[in-house]
C-alpha cells in the first residue's frame, strides 16, 4: 500500500517517541518506538492501562523472559489503542468529524486522497457516504519499533550465565516477533551476526506467496557497502530487507556514525543508480535460501524502499530528496521534539530545546557506547554528572544496566558511565604515574561518559508525572544540529503543514542548506580527529585520514557538478552554496596537505 505521507518519525532517543504511534498512527503518519528500556515500557503501560480502563497485570522482573513479554504486551496495547483511534476516526457522526477533517487537512496537497474528498464533500457532506469511502481509501500509520543491535547485553539469572536468546536485543526481537503489530523493525548501529541469525527462527519475517510479510526488517545505514553486506548476510538466511533507511552520519540526532567521509548527497546518488541491482543481487539469494529452507517463494518480485533522513529542514530540501533521488519516504526527527501532540518531552526540556542555538548543540563523547553522539548543552542529566563529578564520586549508580557492556573488569560487564567502572579506571590511573597534563586528560575521558540509558528515557515519566526515584529526574536529550533553528513549541498541523511547505516554522534567516551543513560537521569532524594525532600519527592513522579526505574531496564536486546543473530547486541559494563548497575544498587540501607533513614528520623521528 502506498504510503499516506511522504514523510515518516524516526525513533528518537528511549522515551521521547515512546508513545507516538499513539498519538500520530490514525493519521496515516509511520513512527518508532525504541525497544531499549523495557521497565519505562511496563511503566507507560500500566499508565496507560488505568487511563484507559484496561485489565493490568504487572510482569515483574521474576517472570521468566519478562523483557519480551513486557516488549509484547506494551505493543499490543499500543497496536489496539491506536487502532481504536483510527476507528474512531473513520466512524464519523455530525457531531465527530473534526478528527477526519484533520487527517485529510495535514495530508500532502498532492494526494489523490485529499483531491478524492474534496470532490465528495464539494456539494453535501453525506456522512454515510464519507464513512465508507474512509473505511476503503484511509489507512493508520506504521507503528515500527527500532533495536539497536549492538546493545545486547548477556543476561544472569542468580549469577547463571542465561543463553544468548536472554540477551537484550534477542529478547527485543522476540518481543516485537510475539506482538499482535503488522509492521518492521529498524535495525541499527550496525551489524550483528548471532541476531541476525536468530531472526530467521521467526516466520513472521518470512515471505507469503504474493511478497507479504507480517514483520518486516529495515535497516539503518550510513552507505551503500554496508547496505549490500547487509542485506546479503540477511538473505542468506532467507531474510528480506524491505527498506534501507540511509541516515547521514553525522547531521542526525542521537548517535553519529560518522562513516569514512562520505557525504549524505553522493550515499543517495549510489542508492539510486544501483537499486535495482540491489534488489535483484539479493532475492536472487534470499530465493535459494528459501528453497534450501523448503519455505515458501513469492511468486513476484519484492519491493524495496529506499528512505533517508539527517537534517532536512524545509519543504524544499524534502521535496528535492524525493524528487532527485526517488526516495519512498524522509525522516523528520529533530524538529518533532517541539511538538508535544506527536513526541514526549517534559516542559523544562521543551524549553531548553526552544532556546538552543547552534552553539548548544554540539557533537560529544558521552555515550558509554564509545559513539559519537549529538548533545544538548547543560541538559539536566550532564548537570547531575557535574555534580556529582564535584563531590568527588563520578560517575551513575547504573540502576538500569543496559549498556553493561564493558568487560574489562568483569565478566557480567559494566557501564563505562556506571561509578563502579569509574573508580576502577581512575584507580589504574592513579598507577600509571603520568604527568599531570597527561593524566587529567585520560581523567577528563573517563568521566565524560553520562548514564544515557536512563536519562533518554526520565523525559518521559516526568512528563507523566510517574515515579522517577529509581531514575532521579535527570534528562539527556540528543536533537540534531538542525534543533538551532526552530524556536517555537509546534502543533502537528503546524509541523505537516511546514512539511509540506504551508507554512514556515524555521525563524532562523541563516539556516545552511542541509548539504552544506553536512559538509561542515564533517570538516569540523576531520579537524578534531587531525588534532588528536598531532603529536604522532601511525601509518594506519594516516591512512584514515587520507581516505576521508578523499571521500569528502569527491563528495564536494560530486555537489558542485549536481548544484551548477539543477534547474528549479535552490535557485536562490545556488551561489552561496557554490561558494561554500568552493572554500571547503580549498580548506580540504590544506588538510591533505598536513595530513602528509605531519607523517613524514612522524617518519623521521621514528628512523631518529
């Protein structure tokens, strides 16, 4: 079915899209829910569940894989109360019909849908009439889930190590695969094979004789590389990718993969030249597994969509996206954070988010994944860190322990965030004797890292008003840098009506292009790594250098080439850009330039 809107809400954070299928599904808009934190989940649940006047029953922690049962009863109330919305909706009386007007008001002024009701309702509003021609042409919104794969922490019961099916992202999985939803899962943070492999024990994902799927699989991906890896190593267990979500990788929210320097304009140019050779490399290899497997083939040849997202700000941009590359869908996270009718920020962070400029948002290292991740500055969960740090205990008392990830101490794991892992560190540390300068950088390291997995999620119960002492009412948020040019709290009618160039939200006269702002993270980026390795590059330091400098250099013309040849988009920013793109190539050779000086540099005192 084609989708209803051209544009979809990527998952942002742990809580701040908890709830938005609820609040966006029944007009046709397609939303994430993170699967990280399953104790907020049973919290909104049981929220939900006296709100509504729904049976609960708590599944507590000594329920055997009480993760994935949370995980699926959360989504199937989640599935039932937005489909009973969505019915609501399409069950029009004289006296309900402001909920229709609104889905059909905030839809693209292209739809045949919106054109279709005009003409319906032109001479009469015949109710009877419109409720059947709702209930055949409206359909609700995805209600997608997202996994980060990487985040699967092995899992103990009374210090028994449990099987790898226990472990968090397996448990998400089977969670999502359990529930009563018709819809995919995001995966992202890259690739990992033993879940990957875990998925095929599912049928759900697997394929019916017409190429439909009950569970669909989309993967997150900042190039094309590592799309066809992907997407291969999942074919050859008979599992199909139906979307690949190419996200920039640095002008985003959240985590920032920053890739080898490749630029988000020539990543979509690859996608779009190649996708058909895609999609027939890998059915090719998902058919043969399925005959292998003695499952069942589709008798037609599977869709794929391809989506981005990463810092789309105007009508034009996404318009251009959709048009120039022949994408299905453009995510629009960042900006939906100011929109209380579709995202769950409580009203300090709300604020905070209204009056950040570019210079309060900045790329950091305080997730305790080792990735760089886009902060806010002064949000209330780094303040709490700071003062704590002041006292003279860093570091979280960990009360969730998602991110355990780190073994360097113990078996289990810790959080690199956790105050347990950090006075071990500084202990080391203190061992070391190093000079002072030396050792308050690798103390500042240490204590950077900020206790995320709680604090992307506290957002949420203090917007609700639930218990946060477990939690303390500490906020991390991680928007985009395109968070500094929107100032105001927005409506959803506001935001779609933005979307689809009705209106204006963004107030800022010198927002960049979204290409060019792209362009200059990632210089910004390339400068901070070069800075690292001044004092001594390696030979494979240098390499890495090299080939981001080479891929940003091709990145660039590939832009001018595309910007002197456009005719009817960006007309009246086209010399600026060309400029832009001008002086970042010349800072680019310069950085080449160095990048030599300094290796040979290095070469010398080496043979010294």
């Amino acid at each position: 079915m084609k989708k209803t809107h051209s544009f979809h809400i990527p998952v942002m954070g742990i809580g701040f899209t908890i709830d938005t299928p609820l609040k966006v599904a029944q007009y046709g808009m397609d939303s994430v829910i993170s699967l990280v934190d399953d104790i907020l989940l049973e919290k909104l649940r049981k929220m939900y569940s006296e709100k509504f006047e729904i049976p609960y029953k708590e599944i507590t922690d000594k329920i055997d894989d009480f993760r994935a049962k949370r995980i699926t009863s959360y989504l199937n109330l989640i599935h039932d109360l937005a489909d009973k919305k969505f019915a609501l909706l399409k069950n029009i009386t004289s006296e309900k019909s402001d909920e229709l007007r609104a889905y059909i008001n905030m839809l693209p002024d292209s739809s045949k849908i919106k054109d279709e009701f005009k003409k319906l309702t032109s001479k009469e509003f015949n109710f009877s009439e419109v409720k059947k021609w709702a209930t055949d042409n409206l359909s609700m919104g995805s209600i997608d889930v997202n996994i980060m794969t990487k985040v699967d922490k092995d899992n103990y019961k009374n210090d028994e190590k449990l099987p790898v099916e226990y472990n968090d992202a397996h448990a998400a999985l089977r969670g999502f695969a359990n529930s009563k939803l018709n819809s995919s899962v995001v995966l992202s943070a890259g690739m990992n094979p033993r879940l990957y492999s875990y998925m095929s024990q599912f049928d759900s994902f697997f394929p019916d004789e017409s190429g439909n799927f009950k569970k669909r699989i989309i993967l997150k991906v900042s190039d094309y590389r590592s799309a066809l890896i992907q997407g291969k190593f999942l074919a050859k267990k008979g599992l199909w990718v139906s979307e690949y979500r190419i996200e920039s990788g640095l002008n985003c929210g959240g985590h920032a993969f920053a890739t080898d320097g490749y630029l988000l304009g020539p990543v979509l140019a690859e996608f779009k030249e190649k996708r058909d050779e895609l999609r027939i490399s890998i059915q090719q290899l998902l058919n043969q597994e399925l005959v292998n497997q003695k499952r069942i083939i589709p008798n037609n040849q599977l869709e794929i969509k391809i989506t981005a997202q990463g810092g789309v700000g105007t009508q034009e941009e996404h318009e251009f996206l959709i048009n120039q590359y022949q994408l299905d869908s453009v995510g629009w996270g960042t900006p939906f954070l100011l929109v209380p009718e579709a995202t769950t920020v409580d009203e300090k962070t709300l604020d905070k988010l209204t009056r950040a400029k570019e210079k309060d948002l900045y790329l950091s290292d305080i997730s305790p994944l080792g990735i760089p991740f886009n902060n806010l500055r002064d949000n209330t969960k780094d303040l709490e860190k700071e003062k704590y740090i002041n006292k003279g205990r860093p570091g979280s008392a960990c009360p969730k322990k998602f991110v355990a990830l780190n073994k360097e101490f113990k078996e289990k794991g810790i959080c690199t965030a956790s105050r347990e892992y950090q006075h071990l560190k500084i202990k080391e540390l203190d061992e070391q004797g190093l000079s002072s300068k030396e050792y308050q950088a690798k103390f500042n390291k240490i204590i950077e890292k900020s206790c995320t997995c709680v604090g992307l999620g506290t957002s949420a119960l203090l917007a609700y008003n639930l218990d946060t002492r477990v939690e303390g009412e500490g906020v991390s948020i991680c928007p985009g840098p395109n968070m500094a040019y929107y100032s105001n709290v927005m409506s959803l009618k506001n935001i779609t009506d933005h979307i689809y160039g009705r209106d204006n939200m963004v107030e800022s006269q010198d927002r960049p292009n979204f290409f060019i702002k792209e362009l200059h993270i990632y210089m910004d980026y390339l400068k901070h790594k070069l800075e690292e390795v001044r004092q001594s590059i390696t030979k494979k330091e240098e390499k890495y250098l090299l080939t981001f400098t080479n891929n940003m250099k091709e990145g660039i013309s590939y832009y001018k080439t595309m910007f002197c040849e456009l005719k009817n988009a960006f007309e009246d920013i086209k010399d600026v850009v060309l400029n832009e793109l001008d002086k970042s190539e010349v800072a680019l050779s310069l950085i080449r330039v160095e990048i030599e000086s300094l290796s040979i540099k290095s070469q010398n005192l080496i043979r010294k």
